[in-house]
C-alpha cells in the first residue's frame, strides 16, 4: 500500500513538474518584450535624465501609475487610447535671411527677427502632445518657414520637425517623409512620423502645419494607418 501511494505521488509530481513550467512559459509569451513596472519605469527616467517627468509621474495616485504603466507596456493599444493636445507658436516668428545660421531640419538660412522690411521670412508651428491617463508621454512639432510680401504669402522655404519629448521607453519615432505648399495665401508643411516599438511599425502619424501673411499659424494631427 505505501508503495502504490508513493508511486502515485511520484507520478503527480512529474505532471505538476511539466505543468507548471509550461503555464509560466505561455503567459510570459504573451506579455510584450520591456515589460516596465512604476518602479522600472521610474529608474528608467532617472537614467535618461527625465527628472521633470519622473517628478510627473510619481505625483499620480497609484491606480493611475497602473494605468500609465499599462499603456506602455502595451503601445498598440496606446496610440488608441492617446490623448492629443495641440498648440501652435503664440506669437508671429519672423526672420531676416542669412547664411549665418541653419533651421534644424530645413536648408533655409536664418539669422534675426525682423518686422520693418514688407518682405518677411516667418515661421509657423504646430505641436501634438500625447496624452494617457493625463500623462504626456511623447511631444512631436513641426514647423514651416515661409516667405510674405505685404499681404501675400509668396513661397515656402521649408519644413521641420523634432520630437521634442518621448518617455515611451518601448517606442522610437522617426521622420518618413515630408513637403510642402501653397494654398489659400497660406504656406503648408507636412511631415509623416511613423511610430515603431521595437522592429515593428505600429502606425504612421501625419503632421500638418500652415502660415499666414500675418503670421499666424494652426495644424494638425492625423493617423494614417
């Protein structure tokens, strides 16, 4: 008797000994590569020197940490469920032309602000701030430098673009393509980011920015695939 039972032991343990690991295995498989935690995730800024945003973070009560964390972890569903605050530049931005300084991420030269000459080199920007659970992850700008003569938009010079801030750890943002117009006396620069976690490319968003004679500027955000 105490040999069948011991037999019988033996057999269950071998079962729970190929189980288990198993079980431990298909749940690992399903969770996405650089899974953070609010603890991770908070060493995570302070390496990258993002100490405003790590200040951020750590003023949300627990159950929003849990959210912001599962978002990150799960950046498809992100880009859903992201919240998008725009902002264009305040103020009219207007330059005299030089070949002293270099616009990032355009070949047009500019030096100083000017606002005397009827002949005027202005720029117009457009911001999209990314939002989860009221935590900004990622800020993208894009920016058109164009010419105007009194009332009249009469060529456009360039476009830029920069991410300005992404605390996405598991996200990479990249410039695809760009151009630009003339419409409606206005001046258009648009730029696709095509957003990537990892290798894989989880969706392209399209920056629009325009200007007008006056300096004035708006935008906008759409995501294309």
């Amino acid at each position: 008797m105490l040999k069948s039972r011991i037999t019988i032991f033996l057999i269950v343990s071998s079962i729970l000994v190929l189980w288990i690991p198993a079980s431990v295995f298909a749940a690992e498989a399903n969770e996405p590569a650089g899974v953070y935690t609010a603890k991770s995730y908070l060493n995570y800024l302070h390496e990258q020197g993002e100490e405003k945003a790590a200040q951020e973070f750590e003023k949300f009560p627990v159950h929003k940490q849990q959210e912001i964390i599962y978002f990150l972890n799960h950046p498809d569903e992100m880009m859903e469920a992201a919240e998008v605050e725009e902002t264009f530049n305040p103020n009219p931005v207007t330059y005299e032309e030089s070949a002293d300084h270099t616009e990032a991420g355009s070949s047009y030269a500019v030096r100083s602000y000017s606002t005397a000459a009827s002949s005027k080199v202005r720029k117009g920007t457009y911001t999209a701030e990314y939002k989860v659970a009221g935590f900004t992850t990622t800020k993208v700008q894009t920016a058109v430098i164009y010419r105007t003569s009194g009332s009249r938009v009469t060529s456009v010079k360039g476009v830029s673009g920069k991410v300005i801030k992404n605390v996405n750890p598991l996200v990479s943002i990249s410039r695809k393509q760009s151009r630009t117009w003339i419409s409606s006396n206005r001046a258009y620069g648009q730029i696709d980011w095509e957003w990537k976690v990892g290798p894989k490319k989880v969706g392209t968003k399209r920056q629009t920015v325009y200007g007008t004679a006056s300096g004035a500027s708006g935008g906008s955000s759409i995501t294309l695939n």
